[in-house]
C-alpha cells in the first residue's frame, strides 16, 4: 500500500504545469503560485539516493526559483531522510494519512447546518480554495491562478467538494484528483479553521465516494476528521532551511 500511494504522490506531481525529473526525483511546479504546498518534488518508487542527487535537487529547485521541498512516504525511502538532513533540510510536517476501502469506509453524520455541495462557479471555486488557505494557516484570498488550477482539475476529472454554512461561510473542502492507470485517486480534505470540528471535510469524502464510486483500495488523506481505515501512514514534508 505504501508504494501504490507514492506511486500516486509521483503521479499527482508529474501533473503540475511544469514537471522537471532530476535524477531519482520528480519536482511537480506552477510559475503561477509560489505556494510551498503546490511546489514541491518527491523520490521515484524503487529509486536509490546519493549525497550528489540531493545537491542536484537543490540547484534544480534554484534554477526554477522555488524553496527547494520534499513530501514522500517515508517507507518507500527509508536511507533519504538522512542525506537530506545532512544537507541542510528539516522536517516541516508529518502528515498522518488514512487508507479505506469502499468496505470499510464509513461517512460519518454531517454537522447540523452545513451543506456539502460541488462548486460549479468561479466564486465558488475561489471561495472554497481561500477556506482552504485559511486551513493551511494562511490568510491569501484565491485569485483568477487559483481558480484556473482547480477548473482545470474539474476538467480533468477531479472533484472538489465543499462544506459551507447556513450564513454561506465556507467551512472547507475536500479535494479528490482525477483517478490514473492504476488507478487510486487520493482524497485531500481541508476543513478551515471556522469549521466546527465534527467531520465536515470527513463527510465530503464520504460523499463523494458514494456518489462517485472508485475501484478500491484508494489512498486518503483526511485533516482533523476521523474516517474509518484499513490501514495509516506517514507522509512526511522536508524543506530547505535558508
């Protein structure tokens, strides 16, 4: 399980605006956002790792003037961490991630009040995306880039699900990317801090899996909500500290 959700952390990389492999690494980036969270690279499947192949990442991530960044299972490459700290990286995050099946997925009940809807204008799309800054710590307002990276992710076969209010504040939104060849799409839940906590984000997976269904097994990932799972992992982010 472990190498189909790192396979599908390459995947989702190489499908960035711009992708550029560097040796054992693939850097999935956007010219349009300096986001640390839409930049970033991560190891092959199977690949191995040498002192020289992270100071090539590290230039590679100059050449494109983006804050040289990894995020990986762990697992799958258990020798990198060491030469990525002896080159100057940090751990930034050590994500937690859920794994289901349609068996074992269980949706829980949605919070009283909250509508859980797919955005289908652009200030919808906007809106959601902003909740979803907000839930990553930041007080950025989506713009016309933002927008484009999330229609062209509906067009491609992905879907974004919000959470929002009886007054219309957006809650949060749960992003699920478009399935691939193999295929196990991964589910990226973000509720904002205005959410109230009781498994918003969790319930927009739920259901977009039921109205959506998907071959199993499928990776996800859930934000402060609790989704029932067959097995968990870690992801981890390493950045480059200045």
């Amino acid at each position: 399980m472990d190498n189909i959700v790192q396979s599908s952390v390459v995947h989702n990389l190489s499908r960035r605006p711009a992708t550029v492999t560097v040796g054992p690494f693939v850097i999935g980036w956007d010219p349009t956002t300096d986001s640390r969270f839409v930049n970033c690279a991560t190891p092959l499947v199977g690949a191995a790792f040498t002192p020289a192949d992270v100071a090539e990442l590290v230039a590679a991530f100059r050449r494109i003037e983006r804050v040289p960044r990894l995020e990986y299972v762990t697992s799958c490459a258990p020798e990198l961490e060491r030469h990525l700290l002896d080159a100057g990286f940090a751990v930034e995050a050590r994500n937690e991630y859920l794994t289901c099946s349609p068996r074992t997925l269980r949706t829980p009940a949605g919070p009283p009040g909250v509508k859980i809807g797919e955005p289908v204008t652009d200030e919808e799309r906007a809106s959601v995306v902003t909740a979803q800054h907000a839930a990553f710590g930041s007080d950025r307002v989506a713009g016309p880039d933002d927008v484009a990276r999330i229609h062209n992710a509906q067009r491609d076969g992905g879907v974004l699900l919000y959470a929002r209010d009886a007054e219309g504040t957006y809650l949060g939104g749960a992003l699920a990317t478009a399935p691939w060849t193999d295929p196990h799409p991964a589910e990226h839940g973000a509720p904002g801090p205005a959410s109230t906590g009781a498994g918003a984000g969790a319930h927009a997976v739920g259901e977009d899996r039921q109205t959506r269904p998907r071959p199993a097994p499928v990776p996800w990932s859930a934000t402060n909500d609790v989704i029932h799972t067959s097995a968990e992992f870690q992801l981890m982010a390493y950045s480059l500290v200045e």
